[in-house]
C-alpha cells in the first residue's frame, strides 16, 4: 500500500538549486527570506546535483547539503529531496560510456543534455543505488525531509545491446515461445518470421519499422524497464534507511511511457504543467490543462501534487509570453480544484547561466523582491493558507472518458484511414470537455481502470481491446451504465492484431450495429449528422462531421441521426440502444463539439447526473473537493468577460468575492457540510 | 523474342497469402468459394513467402504452396507464381550481413521492411537463385502456373563495397580509360580529377554530390545493376526447367530506375496502380492514371497486365478514401482501354497483422461475401467475361509525347534556373492530356523510341540529346514529322556536359531559332503569350505562361506568339517553320493547359490526326484496340456529371448503355469491323 | 601593418577558369579578344585547381598557368592568384584521411564538393604550405600578379580529433584553471561540471547541445583556428618569397565566422555579392546589400574588393532570375559607391559541366560576343574607365550602427522569450536603413570598433556587454555622442552569463531605466506605441510594435512614448535621457520601421548631421567617396519609377544625366572640391 503524507498545509515552492551560489553565502541567505515573505514551505533540491554531490567515483560531499536543509528548516521550510539521476557526471560517462544510451540507430549518444542514460546499464543502476542510498541514510529521517523525488521527468528509450538483451527476455517471458511469438505478432507478412528469441531487434527507422506489434512491445518494454529503473532507486532508498513516500514529476500528456502503469511505484503522483495561456482564448487552454490534471488524478484516484509550474514565461516554447496579472493565482487554483495539494514552481531562483538561465522564477536574475511575478506568488502563497482546510480532501466522479496510452500508441502507428492524423486525442478531448461543461468531475482512465461507480462512460476511438476489455464494457453497461462508444472502437487485440467476423470485437449485440466500411476525408471536405424526428433523445440540430465517417450495418438500434452527404447519405451516424440495465451509444463520424454538448447534456439528464451549480456560463469551471463531512465547491471564470454563477444558498463562501459575478481569471471556492 | 501467353479471358484476382493462414483450413476454403462467385481466375502467389518456403537455410517447404496451387487449379483458378526475393527471413540478414544494403552515408541497414537487398550481393544472388530455381523444378511445368512474378516493385540502391566496386566495374566499361571519364565528367571544376576509376566512389550527401555526370552514372547503373539481378533470377527459372514467361511489376512514375531498360528482361510488363481518386475531379486523376497506363504499354508496344489495384481503399497514403460506388469499375476498365489484358488487386484477403492488415481487399477481416467491395469486385469479374472477345487486342498510336526518364534525372538534379522546381513532369502531362483529349491514342516514349509511324510528336523540355537525337529529330521532320519542341531542349549531351555554340543543339537551323537566355520567374509571377495577328494556324487567344520563359533570337522561322510583359516582351512565345517534309513549332515558355489544347486541336488537324469520335466532351476518354480484323472503342465519362458522345453509326454495341449520354464513371464499349 | 595596392584604376574581371579548356587553345585566345572587348583587366586565377596544379603528390605542373598569365599580361590583363587551398586533389583525400572533416556526430565526410578540409590537420596544413609556397616562388614576383586571393570563401567547421584537442588548448589558453572555466560557464546546471580540460568535447545535437558557453567558444574557436589557417597560407606566400597583398573572399551576412577578426591576416577585405534583385522592390534589396558593403568596407575602414558577382542570373538560388537591362550597371556601381574598388565577375567563361554550369558568365556556351550580358558587362568596363579618379579614395561615416557576429550568435542560441526569431538582424537593418535614408554614409561596426568620430550610434539588441563594452557606452556619451540603446542590452557577459542586479548592466544610471519583464508576442499580435504630448524629439504619430515589448521601470528619464494596449498600456516605450554631453535613448519594443524612419530623422537633426542632399526621395541612395581635395557624391534611383534628386549648385557632374529626374536605376556621380 502506498505511503501518505498528511501534509496539514499546502505546499508553496518547488524547484531550488542552491548548488549554483555556493560562493554566495549572502545570496542563500537573502533567499531564506524571500521564501518567507512569499510564504513558500517547500524546496526541491538535489535534482542535476550529482557533479556537486559525488565530484569524484566514490567521493561524496554531503555537507552543503545538509547545511542548505538545516538552515531552511530552521525556518519553517521543509525538503523534497531528488535522486540525482536525471543527469550524471562527466567522470562517470567518460569511464563507463554504457551509461550514455544509444539511439535507434544503434550508435552512442555522447555526454551532454540530460535524461539520457541507459535504463538497463548495470553499471548506472549500481552508481545510482549507491549515491541514492547515500542520500537516504543521511537525510532519510532528517525532519525537515518528507518526500524522495526520484530523478525527473523520466523519459525516452535506449537502443544498446544490454537493453536489446532486457527486450527480449522481456519478450520471452511475455510470450513463452517464439512460436507464440510468430502468431500473436503476424511475422509472416513481409517473411519476418523469427526463428527464436534471440534475433529479435528494438524497432528502427535503419530496420524494422513497420511491425506495429513489436512496436507497441517495444513501448511496453520501456515503460516497464523505466519503472523497473524506478524501482531500483527506491530499493536504494529503503536500503538507506528511509521510509519517506516517493513521486516522480509527470509531464504534459507525454506519449513515451504509460503512466497508468506508475500507479504502484510510486506514493504519490505528481506533475509538470507548463500550459501555454494567452494563446488561444483562457478557457480553451484550461480545459486542455484541466484533462492533464484528471488524468494524473485518475492514476491513483487521490490528489496529486502539482511539482513544477512557471511562476512567468518559459523560456523552451517557440513563444514564451508572459502571464498577465491573475492568470498565475488562476492556473494555481486551477490545480487544486482538480485534486493538487501543492502550488510548486520551477525555479525559486533563476540560474546565471546555461539553457534554463532565462525561464521564469520567483527570485530573478535582478534578485529582488520588488518585482510584479514576486508579488503575484506571495499572493497564491497568501491564498492557499487561507483555504488550507481543503488540503487532502478527494474527488468523486461519476463519469469518466477513457483515454488510454496503449490503444494512442496503437492509433498513432495504425496505416489506416487516415495517416495525417487520426484525431485521437481531440476526440477524447471533445468528450471531455462536453462532460465537464455540465459541471462534472470527470476521471480520465485507462483500460485497466474499475468502471463501477461511473454513471457515463465515454469510449471514443477504443481501437484496441485489451485483455477483454469487451468484456468489461458489456457488464458495465448490463449493470446500469450508459456507454458511449464510437467508430474505429474495437478492430484489434493487444497486440495490434485484427479480431476477425466484424467490429466492434465482442460488442455487436450490445451496440446492434457492425461496423463495415470508414471513409477518410480531407481536410477540406466534411459531411453533416441530420437528427432523425422524433428519436431517442430528441436531437434536434444539424451538425458538422469531418476527417472519418464510418458506415455501420443496423441490426438492432434506434437511428438517432443520419448522414446528409455522399454515396453513404441516410446511412446512420448515431444510435442508441438499451442493454440489460444500461444505455450504449454508437458515435460513427468525427463529431464537432457543439454536438457533444449537445449530446452530453441530454445523456447526462438520462443518467442521473447533476452538477452543483444549475446554469454553467461559457468558460466557467466548476469542480467539488470534498473531506469526509463537507463538500468544497471550486468556481473559475476563465471567460475574457465577467459571468454570473448562482450557487445554492446552502454554499457559504471560503474564498473570493461575495458577488456571484466572476470577473475574467476570477476563483471563488464555497463550501457546505455534507 | 518475348515469350507470349495468349490468355483466352482477362485475368481477375490478384494478390493472395494463404501461408498467413495455414492453421485455418476453413478461411482457406472459404476463399476459393468466394473467388468463384467473384469471378476470379488468377492468384499471385508466393510474394514475400520465402520465411515459409525455407524456414532454415537449406530447408525447403513447399508442399502447402503445392496444395494450395492444385486446390485452386481443382477449381479453374491459375496461379502467376512469385519468386520471394522482395523480401529475405531473418536467419538469412543474421549470418550473411551482406545481403542488407548500405546507405548513402555507408552504414548497413538492419533486418526489417522490405524490398532492401544488396542487388550485388554474391551471397544474395546465390541465395534468390537456389530458390528460384528449386521453385521452377517443383512449379515451372505445373498446368496451373501461367507466368512468373519476379520479386516484387523493384527499386533502391546499395552503396555497400561490392556495389561500389561494381560501379567502377560499370564506370571502366562505358569510358575505357580514366582521361575519357574525366573529360566528360568535367572533373577539372573543383579539383575533382579522378587518376584511375579505383578513386570513384557511389555519390553521397556526405561526399560528393554536386558533380552531375557522377549522379546520373550512379543511376543507370542502379537500373543496369537491378537488370542484371531480375537476370540472375530469370537463369535460375531457366536453369530449373521453366520456360514460362516472366514479369515484374512496375510502380507509378517511379523515379529510382528507368524503366525503359525493362523493355527486354521482362516478357511481359506489368504494374501497380493506386490512384488517389476523389481528391480532385475524376477526369483530372483519370488524366494522370492514363499516361502511366501509356507509358507501361509503349515500353513493349504491347499489352501489359494491370498486376495490382486496390478494390477499396489504400492504408499508405496521408488519406486513404473509400472508392464510391463505380469507380472500382471505371478504374478497372481504363486499365482494360489502355490495353491491359487483366485486373488484378492487392489484396484477395486481408492480412491479420503488421503494416498493410488494413489496406482493402476483396475479403476483409468481417470476412463474408455480403460487402459493398465483394459485390462491386463480383461486377467487374462479370464484366470482363462479358467483354472477352477484347483480350489480347493491341493499340495504334500516330502521337507520342517524349517522357524520357534520364532527362527527368538531369533536370531534377540541373541546378538551373528553377531550383524549387522545373515543371518537367506538369510540362509532359499538360501536352500529353491536350493530345488526348482529341480523342487519339497517345504512346510515352523514351529518346530510344523508334520514331517512324508518329505523325505528331511532343518533345517538352528535352534538355538532354543523348545518342545524337538531334538527328534522330532531325530525320523524323525531315520525313514528315510535326515536331513540338520547347524551351530547356537540347542543352547537354549524355553526360550532362553543355553543348557549344548555341542551342537546341543540332537543330537551330531545323527550328530556326537560337536560345539566348532563360528567366525564371517567381511563383507569384506570370507573362502571357499574345498572338500574332495572321500567323500560321491562327491562334487567337491570350495565354498565360509561368516558372520559366526562354528568350530566343529567330533567325528563320515564323513568330506565332510573343511575350506581352517584361523586358522581353515582344520576343518571341511561340514559332513555327516547314523543315523538309514537316513542321517545327517551338514553345519558349510553361504555357498553361488551355495553350496546349487550343494549339494541339490545330496541329491534330494540320497533321491528319483524326478520332473515331467527332465530338469528345471534357472529362470524357476515348481510346481504340484492336485486333487484326476488328476495332474496339473505349469510351468513359470521368465527368461529374452525364456527356453526350455521339458515336458513328457502324459501331456495334459490346457494353454498356445503348443511350450516348453517359453518366459519370460509366463505360462503354464498341466495335467495328476494319 | 597592411600591405596596400594603388591599382590606378577600377578592377574589372574576375574569376577565370582556364585550366578547364587546355584542350581548346582556340578558346582560350578567344577569351583574351573578348577580355579586352569588355574592358576587363583583371582575372583571378587558381580557384579550385589543385588538383591539375599538383595531379600527383609531389609532382607540380605550373607551366601551363605561366603561360596563361603571361599572354593575359601582353594584353594588359593582370592577375589575382589565388591559392588552391578551397579543394583537394582525390589523392589527397585517399592517402591522408585527415584532410576531411569530421561531422558534428564524429563521423567523417567522404570525398566530394568544397571547403571542407580539417583546418587542424597537420597533414593538410603541411600540403598548403608546400604548394602555396611553391606558387609564391614562381609567381609571387611576375608583374602581372597583383594581390593573393587566400584560398575561396572560408567556412564551415570541423569536429575531429585534432580540432578537439586544438580547442581544448584554446580553452586553457582563455581560461587557465578548470575552475574558471565552470565557473564562467555555469556548468553546476545539469551537472556538466568539468574535472579536468581533456573532457570537455565540442558541441554536438549528439551529445551536449545547451550549454551557451561552450557552444559561444567554439564559434570563436573555429573563426580563430580559420584564421591561423590563413595565417599558415601567408606565412607559406612570404616564405616563398612574395610581399604582394592578401585577401579573402568573404561572404554575405555568413554567420560561421566572426568577420572582425579577420580585419589584421587580410591586407584588403573583399566580398562575394549576389543579391536577389527582382524579388522583392529594387530599393529593398538595395538596402540589404548596401548595409553588407557598409560592413565589409568597415571591417578594416578602408576600401574594399568586390570579388564575386554575377553577370546575369545565379544557378544556385530556390528561383534564379536573369538581371534585367540596366540592374548589372546599377548594382556594380553601388558597390563602388560603398567603396569598393573593383567590380570582378564570377565567371569570365561558363564551365562545361559539373554544378556550377548554369551559372552567369560573361562569356556563357554559346561562347560569342554578341549577347545582351556581354553589352552590359562591356558598358560596366567603359564607366569604370570614365570615373577612374575615384578609385581608392575613402569613405567617413559619422553615424554607426552597431552588429556584432559574437552577440548575433549568442541571441541565436538564447532559449529566452523568442524561440522561433529574435528579428536581431531585422531590427539591425531597420536601424540601418532609417539612418541611410537621412543621407548619411553609414557603418557597420562590432564592440571592438573604436566609437571616437560617431555622432550618433545605433546599438540595438546587444545583449551581450563583452569586456566592459558598457564602460565604452557610458565614455561615448559622456563625450557627446547619441546613443540609441533597445530592449534585450546588457543582459550577458562575454560567456552568456547573466549579470545580476538589474539590467542593461552598468547602464541603468546612463539611461535612466531598468528593465523589468520582457513579453514575447504571436506573430499575429502587436501593441502601439502612443507619443506623449510635448516631450523631447516631439514624435506626433503613432507607430506599430511586434515580436518583444520590454516593460522597464524608469529611475531618471524622460518618457516619450507609452504603450498602448495589453495590461502594461502606459509603459514606456522609448525614453530619452541626457547624460554628460551626450543623449541616451532606450526603446523597449520591435518597432515597425516607419518609426525609425521618423525617429532618426530627429536624432540626426539633434546630432547635427546632415546629408549632402537635402531631399532624398524614396528609393534613392545617397553617398559620399572622398580623396584629400576631393568628395565625390554618388546618387542611385533605385525606385520603380523616375525621382528627382536636386544636388547644390556647387557639384560638378562626373558620370550621368545633366538633369537632376532620375530613371530607375540609374545613377549620377558628382565631385566637387573640398
Ligand atoms: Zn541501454
Ligand atoms: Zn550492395
Ligand atoms: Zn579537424
């Protein structure tokens, strides 16, 4: 089971790299108090220190440290301590080049960068142990040190021998024999048939690049062996003494590990958002960030930490803009209305030099505290004391969209409609969003995820369906829930291979249609969806669809709407059907949004769901925290006007504004016992 | 001489993998009841098969293929029989390293995809030759099989030692010494004097490639050097006791070999054609489908198979549309119109796995019979039979456009006027589909072509006279000939060296003029083309003219046209002049598509090319087979909408609508005797 | 100090080929007629061909050079011989490995195109030096040699073994002790701390690709270890006994070296031109070449060679467009009217084959006289000959704007608020231009210039303050001069390091301000700079702002213009300060050029400068040459349509129309005593 924290407060902070002014000693001071001033209790500190922390094999230096901890702590300021692996020493990569990873082409990267080593290195997994172990039998029980931060941001892949050797013991033990193998993989197209484990090779564009199912393998393992890496650190960890939970910092959607398999290495999620406001309209942003917040909430249904965000501009986008007043405390409260108990920066102070010295930090290169970013984190510091008691409270949510790594990698690497771009993610996206709009938490889940307890279930593009997850959907729906499932949903097994006698695998009775044929359109054609009088539902509107429209063969639905174009016109777009308990809905055309909220309003009536608040303007958020005996309510207007958001007389007021007019970047949180 | 097969009926089926489904002897049934309600007589078997054909080096396995050919025959299904070479098992890439090829950079690819030998190889070429040759023994003189498949879409290159070395080889035969390479390589620029052929090296990005004479050597040794391999394979035939013809399918303006070369080691040319219909109008696709189906037909002179075509929708490309409804057949019949005496698809039944499970077949993962593409495959088995009589059947052209695919080398890699892009490509279609669309049937032929028998030949852009073409030009005017020349014509000789003294080479008195100058112009940028008033045959519409306008000096011809813009304007656009018994028009300019329909319309009539049909509305195909006694019409509609094709009155009905207004995509069928 | 040549009259020629036509004698002595024809008298010889001076080691065959250049002297054409150093024989690539560079990955380029030998190499070097030298002892004393010309348009790098040691030695060199270097570098970020010189590696995408510092010293690494190259190939020259002087071709705006360093190893600065005319309006692109001439001529501050141009239409650019009538004229004389001595071609005859065979020469294949490119080339030669006395006299410039190659690479690589385009050249030339438009001779100048004799000085963007640069700017306006500073100054040191404590380091006193924030916008965004009424330099319009808007907190300064829109509306956006006797102006954002256009106008009057001209119309290019008695006014309309330029009575027509309208490109030159 994983470990807790009980943190009592929100943490205020983040990313902090004493290291880089050793020589300052009135520079670590003067930053003791601004941490104060800006009510900020937590640093993150050792990450990128191993040069500092082991100068020479074998030689630590501790010391500085220990001293930065005690001098923090002395003043009410707690650690996160890193393991250091996320870079390593020039002395080490010049000694044992396998910890430098090689790339698909199978030559060797070079020292330089940072999250770069080979995950299966002995050698590396052996100097990693050994500095973590250190670390944890010097400050594992230290007081002011209450979370391990293993390495950062793990990501990549390795192409070396040694991670080939790993890959196809990986292999072997998942297939058992080569024959397995052959057949599962479909290795006689193109006469790739393997005569035995050993000749199997990591995909590349200078090889084989066209095997999905080895692909989709190849991506397994090395989420696998990252987590497996993890594991290896806090082995260390434990070794030295330490029984402090551990996290590892997420990032943005990214598509080269399955973080739903991070569920159980590590304690405690947590992540790095960086969103890039004041580019498209707030809101629009906000929900996409919004998403990336459920998602990590839903790895382990429980609240998350927010590790890095930006206290001003990035300095790695094409554009970094600045955030205008408001949007930090807004983007901070976003997170905690989604599950975070932290509000962490990277950077407390900007570094004087190399590729991050311009990115934005709480303490600047000018280095005083008369500065407006200084200002605006004193204020969420400010803020998040004064809601404290919503720390640590839970999110409940009864709908929930899939969005699932595999079946994304699976669609990514497809050759089929449409290779330009499948739309996945968007699709899901749309879901989401339409669900959210009625005032819901929403989870976002993978296949893996218990369905029990979800009133909605949205489904789009479940082109893969793993280990029976058929199964899984027929029963959530016997039971009572409502499915809405759409085309391209069910072609293929776990390892990417066709189920055959028709699609949707396992679910044509439950859904009464059979998906027989998809058209891929341009990006300049689109068709429409025309509701059909008087059906389910009562859809009445006409709306756009584009990029794939499937044609399906009705056996046993209800007809919602229609194609109103092409050869396939009056071929249906949308069905319904009731199925033991429970409703199914079949979704045949890349939909605009307009139709999901549409459509989720009306499934949402159907299902029994009920936001908190009765009317949602445009660009509202709502969310509900809540602790065993009350219910915290989160309103955000990230519309660029004021919106009124009438809350139940029941809701008493513990941050924000009076009025239920919400400025523009405006946050009020209420709350009610239960 | 050529081995022929005289069909009886036109070939329908195609591609087929039963050794993907050797563990189910019922789908294996069930195919060959499907074949037989779909009309399906011929099987390509065999391709990529070799990782079942030889498990282990030296282990042979053919008694399922024995099986599957002898219960297709049981049925009066032939089979084209594959020699695997298209792609290699894995045991063979793991202990003959030599046998994969090596990039330009010089580094060895890894085992994966396909089509990716060293054409060199010894190893490789014994190994292909073993197999082909035990396969001929077992198969060459079984009833069944009608003609071999060799490999599969040739193409690439290998820069690996042996090819190098085989370069040099190649090298030291064309020049003789190494003074002769360096004088007509040009080598003095740069320094880049060879002192033997020892010295040459296969051009790369990461050596030389900026000495054209090297690049263009380079390629025609790739095309020789592919020969030299489909040779191996065909001794090996031979040596195995078949005396079956052969064929290899060729692909769609494929670039990476000259296919005119083809012409001898082939029996039979075949190839693969993937349209990308509904992005643009129909008949502008059907344009460009009908000079590759030209151009396949003129290597020979003679009928071709359609080897590959898709019964529904592609999986490669960016977008991969569904046929509607008729266009299977429409896009059948034009191969048929153009002298194809089969329709074969890729793929009889989809693959379970790996990259192409998606691409359409007749038989899809559903896996029945009761599907839109089964019963639209079924139509055009139908109507094959029903238009037998027309197999075998051979085409007359009097007009040729010169597509010559050394030329398109040299300007693809001119560093001239137009870097972005000369046009060569657009240049010959828009002749092409002017000529076409007077109803004519239309050859595409190299600068090797034979030219006697043409009454009308188009030679756009032919920068390069190889071989003393310009006499060949020369003597077909002389005789009679209307010669259509443009600007970039006669610049270099066969190793791209410039002539001197003034061009188009050896023919500025045949012309009458001399090129002085040439603009590129941007692609915002145009000149137009005005008439002069009175000129021979008369044009009398202004024309637009891009990308690259060549200022000429008359020096005895007549100017029909003259730029309107520039400082050129009043140069001469356009001139003619009688030479001997024929005429010369030069073109100076791109003109646009309207140019050429206007202008072919007068040269057509000037030089007594007439159509079997009066009238020919826009996006309407006409074409004639015939046999010794009997003339067949083709005519198809690729409008959006119905045409009106009035036909004289002694052609006889042989397919389709009785009524001459045709709707789109339909096809009918006519004849009469000689 | 340098060597100087009195040419005594215009250099016109260029680079000259024979070597490719000793077959064809009869050419060759043709060329010579046509020489004179053209009035050329110059030709530079030896480009490129090593390989036929030394065709094998050891073995040298100069005589047929001898001969060429003698029956050149005969007729009065003289010589710039250059060393071959630009390309190497096959043999040498063959035999000695080394000569070749090695890639950023570490691997190594074959054998093939140009400038692209190891500049490390021992070997290499040892080569050059013998045949240079030998060069310089047959022909270092002949009187018809005139000037070396250092082998051909140095660039490009090498990562090598060799030139990795090389560098680690100029690291040393610069910093002395490891320590320092980490230190300087910032290298505790990410853990790249150093042990020891021999780790460190150059910069590679391969390996470490975020380290400013590194990548800065390796850029000024590889421009010195150019210029030792150099300095060996001079050394070799006056070993062998020749005094003549240097030169190198330097190249536009090229920003692989730091052309400032190159000012002590040339004697004479000389530059390859071959703007795009035609593209964009003539007085756009004549601006751009203008301000490239401005820097060469600078770089030395005496006057300059034009090396390279082109008769008529490159072969190399994406369009190559030919030069319309008058353009050669106009574009050789605006290199004169920038101080260039010569107007030399690239090429006097067409080569034959080989990559650059399309490229404009006078002489082209069809090898006569009577073409349109050899009239104007001729006419080029009669006008040099007519403005004789204007040869080697000099230029004054009292205005300077400040572009600096070491702070143009270091904003390239920023990672700050701009990742896609900070505009720093843009904004350099918009500066430029609006200063040229006044009238005024301008400079191109970097930190090193001397700033003694500017009255106004233009230093947009400079972000890096290198050794003390700000203690420069700080004496120049305390001694009376305009400052005109911008956003993004002052923020690094001479390693990328950022200073601490507010910025524009060491300035804020001097300008009154400090900068706070800076906001990067979308492209598609802007904001307004708004005058404030009745405030210094009195701007009355409003002006557009785009890209970066930086927010700065005035201490002392006078604002004249605020920002418009955006939460930093009332901000400053340019402000003005008297400091000593001097003016200091700061403006905070991207302004659009009118701005400029306006503001110089003011800053010009207020500096008492003043053009020759009063009324410079747009599009016309005003400058001055002068000699002891002598200034020399010369005026180019280089404007669609005719301008009339009046001139004060006191000027004396040297070349031109007696009146003063003006056609499109045309030019005038006048003279009148000082
Ligand atoms: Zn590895
Ligand atoms: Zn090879
Ligand atoms: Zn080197």
């Amino acid at each position: 089971m994983a470990k807790q924290i009980k943190y009592g407060r929100y943490l205020h902070g983040g990313d902090y790299n004493p290291e880089q002014w050793l020589d300052r000693p009135d520079i670590l001071q003067k930053d003791i108090e601004y941490f104060k001033k800006a009510h900020i209790n937590t640093v993150s500190v050792g990450i990128f220190s191993w040069a500092v922390l082991e100068p020479e094999e074998g030689k630590y230096n501790f010391d500085w440290l220990e001293e930065i901890i005690n001098n923090l702590y002395k003043e009410g300021i707690h650690t996160i301590l890193a393991t250091p692996s996320g870079a390593r020493p020039k002395w080490m990569a010049d000694k044992y080049e396998e910890v430098l990873r090689m790339d698909p082409d199978r030559t060797r990267r070079f020292f330089g960068g940072r999250h770069n080593h080979c995950f299966t290195s002995p050698v590396y997994r052996e100097k990693v142990h050994a500095i973590d172990k250190k670390l944890a039998e010097r400050f594992g029980k230290h007081p002011a040190v209450m979370l391990w931060h293993i390495s950062n941001e793990f990501g990549g892949e390795c192409h070396c021998p040694l991670c080939q050797a790993k890959f196809r013991e990986w292999l072997k033990e998942k297939y058992g024999t080569i024959e397995n193998l052959n057949k599962r993989w479909c290795t006689t197209f193109w006469s790739h048939i393997y005569n035995s484990f050993d000749q199997i090779e990591s995909p590349s564009t200078k090889g084989e690049n066209e095997l999905h199912a080895l692909k989709l393998d190849w991506k397994r393992f090395v989420t696998d062996q990252t987590i497996d890496f993890i594991k290896n650190e806090v082995d260390a960890i434990r070794e030295g003494g330490s029984e402090l939970p551990v996290t590892a910092n997420l990032m943005y959607d990214y598509d080269g590990l399955d973080y739903k398999k991070f569920k159980d290495v590590l304690d405690i999620v947590s992540w790095d958002n960086y969103p890039g406001w004041h580019k498209k309209e707030e809101y629009v942003t906000a929900v996409d960030v919004a998403m990336q917040h459920d998602l990590m909430r839903s790895i382990k249904k429980a609240p998350f930490l927010l590790m890095e965000s930006c206290p001003s501009a990035t300095n790695w986008k094409p554009i970094n803009k600045l955030k205008k007043p408001g949007m930090l405390l807004a983007g901070s409260l976003q997170a905690v209305a989604h599950g975070s108990d932290s509000v962490l920066y990277f950077q407390l102070r900007q570094s004087q030099g190399a590729s991050e010295k311009f990115h934005g930090a709480v303490i600047d290169h000018y280095g005083k505290d008369d500065t407006r970013v200084f200002r605006e984190v004193t204020e969420v510091g400010e803020v998040l004391e004064q809601i404290q008691e919503t720390v640590g409270t839970t999110m409940r949510s009864q709908a929930a969209v899939l969005y699932d790594r595999e079946n994304d990698w699976a669609i990514a690497d497809v050759q089929g409609p449409r290779n330009v771009d499948m739309h996945y993610r968007e699709n899901v996206q749309k879901n989401y969003r339409a669900l959210r709009e009625q005032g819901l938490n929403v989870d976002i889940i993978a296949m893996e995820h218990d369905l029990a307890g979800y009133k909605v279930l949205a489904a789009p593009m479940a082109y893969m369906f793993r280990d029976g997850y058929e199964e899984k959907l027929r029963t959530y729906v016997e039971n009572g829930g409502t499915l809405v499932l759409s085309y391209w949903s069910g072609l293929v097994d776990g390892t990417d291979k066709c189920f055959l006698d028709g699609t949707p695998y396992g679910l044509m009775d439950v859904t009464g249609i059979r998906s027989a044929e998809i058209d891929a359109l341009y990006d300049w054609e689109e068709n429409h969806a025309i509701p059909e009088k008087g059906s389910h539902l009562g859809i009445s509107n006409v709306y756009t669809c584009k990029n794939l429209c499937e044609l399906v063969e009705v056996s046993d639905a209800e007809v919602l709407m229609r194609y109103g174009e092409d050869f396939y016109q009056g071929y249906p777009v949308l069905t319904h059907k009731t199925f033991g308990k429970g409703h199914v809905y079949y979704v045949c055309a890349d939909m605009e949004l307009g139709f999901y909220q549409d459509f989720y309003g009306r499934v949402a009536a159907e299902a029994g769901l009920k936001s908190q608040v009765e009317f949602i303007p445009e660009g509202v958020s709502v969310t509900v925290r809540e602790s065993d005996d009350t219910e915290y309510l989160f309103i955000q207007n990230y519309a660029r006007k004021p919106q009124t958001v009438a809350v139940p007389a029941e809701y008493e007021l513990l941050y924000g504004t009076e009025s239920e007019v919400m400025a523009p970047l405006q946050t009020r949180i209420l709350k009610k016992r239960k």
